[in-house]
C-alpha cells in the first residue's frame, strides 16, 4: 500500500495504466510463475542440489509437488527468496 501511495504523491507516471494493464500483468506472472517452476523441474531432475531430491516417474505430481526439498542455485536458496517475498 505504500509503494501505491508513494508512486501516487511521486507522480513519476498515472497509476491508471496499472488499471487499465491488470490483465497483462496478471497473465505475465501466470506465465513465469510457469516457466519458473518448469526450471525447477529440469534443475532437481538434471543437477540437484543435495541428495534430498525425488522423482515419482508422474510429471505432473513431480512437477506442482517439486523434486528437490531445498533448491540452491549457488549461493542462492531459491526456497527461502520465493517463501520469504
């Protein structure tokens, strides 16, 4: 609610076009969201993490249930940047 008040008060753009583009930005984040959880799936089928990963042989199961219990990419804990946002 902040971030609507101070880009309100800021006037760096109409907040209107959020308005009149909700569908879009709606669908974009459907689309990643997909897209993402699809690169989890290849990620913890191909090179998982830890040995804490499983594959049932159901893609959709393993795909919505996931493979991998903590995904890491590197340094990064994709589990907790997702969770904690």
């Amino acid at each position: 609610m902040s971030l609507v008040l101070a880009l309100h008060y800021s006037e760096l753009f109409p907040l209107s076009i959020i308005y009149d583009l909700l569908g879009e930005i709606l669908s974009a984040n459907c689309v990643a969201s997909l897209v993402f959880c699809l690169l989890l799936y290849i990620k913890g089928a191909l090179a998982p993490s830890s040995t804490d990963h499983h594959i049932s042989g159901n893609f959709i199961f393993d795909y919505f249930w996931g493979v991998e219990l903590y995904p890491r990419v590197g340094a990064l804990d994709l589990k907790m940047l997702v969770n904690c946002r």
